[in-house]
C-alpha cells in the first residue's frame, strides 16, 4: 500500500497577541489522513495546551482552519 502525502496543501498559522501565541496546521498524518493541530500558550512559560484530531476531508479541514483564524482575529491576536 503505497500513501500520498500532498505536501503542497499542507498549511500552517500562527497568531501572537502580547504574550499569548496560538498556533493552527492543517497535515497529513503518517497514515495520510488530514490531521488538524492546534497549539496555545504563553511566552516566557511553559503554561498552554494542544490538541489534534482528524478531519474527514481536506476542504472539512479548511473550514476549521477559517473558524480559527476568525476566532483570533475577534479575540485580537495578529497574524504572524
């Protein structure tokens, strides 16, 4: 069994607001499925979290891609 990894599709976000990162990817697991990570946190501290969990398709993954990105952009943070 031979898997494809779309390299090219792969995306990635990080917003920062004062001392508090986020950080958002959309990928491909080692099985080649579509995996969407996210990361929070706090410079200087080892205070944050993470999550990651499968998305049925690439455009599902999009979508939660742009409700991250609105969500920060409401909550103030700027794109980096």
């Amino acid at each position: 069994m031979s898997i494809h990894y779309a390299h090219h599709r792969w995306q990635s976000y990080r917003w920062r607001k004062a001392e508090r990162v986020y950080f958002a990817s959309l990928q491909q697991n080692i099985f080649g499925q579509w995996l969407l990570i996210r990361r929070w946190g706090v410079t200087d501290s080892r205070r944050g979290g993470s999550t990651e969990h499968i998305v049925d398709t690439y455009d599902e993954g999009l979508k939660q891609l742009d409700k991250a990105r609105k969500r920060r952009k409401s909550r103030g943070y700027t794109l980096q």
